[in-house]
C-alpha cells in the first residue's frame, strides 16, 4: 500500500497542487512558488526501517524497500518523459 500511495496518488497530485496555488497566487498578484519545490513538500515513509524490535525488518529489507523505492521513481520519471517524446 505505501508505495502505491507514492505512485498513485502523490505524483500527480503534487504537481497539481502547485500548478493550482500558482494560479491562485497570479490572480492575488503575488509571485509563483519557486520551481523546485524543494522546501514545499517532503514525503517519507517507515517501510524498511521498522527496525524498534522487529525482527523481520533487516539491513538487507531497509535496503530492498530503497532500491525498490528508487526504480519506481525512475519508471515514473521515465513514463513521463516519454509523455513528452
């Protein structure tokens, strides 16, 4: 579920959201929010690093759930430079 919730919902609905409180700060004529978003939003999540006692979280799952993380990132950056192709 945790990762789905990034790939599903948080992806598209971010850029949204931004794109939207740009257009509402044009109207009120103040400037945009800056281009990388940076300070805006930061998303984390406990998947892998469960480590308080449990002990089927391991170095070796913390490590697959960031690997697995990293190529979903990827894959979802990909599909939407292929957008653009």
């Amino acid at each position: 579920v945790g990762l789905s919730y990034v790939t599903e919902t948080v992806f598209s609905s971010v850029p949204a959201y931004i794109r939207r409180m740009n257009m509402t700060l044009g109207h009120a004529g103040l400037p945009p929010l800056p281009n990388d978003g940076a300070d805006l939003f930061r998303f984390s999540t406990w998947m892998g690093g469960d480590r308080d006692g449990n002990p089927f979280v391991t170095a070796e799952t913390t490590y697959e759930v960031v690997v697995t993380n990293r190529i979903r990132a990827i894959d979802l950056y990909f599909a939407q430079i292929s957008l653009l192709l």
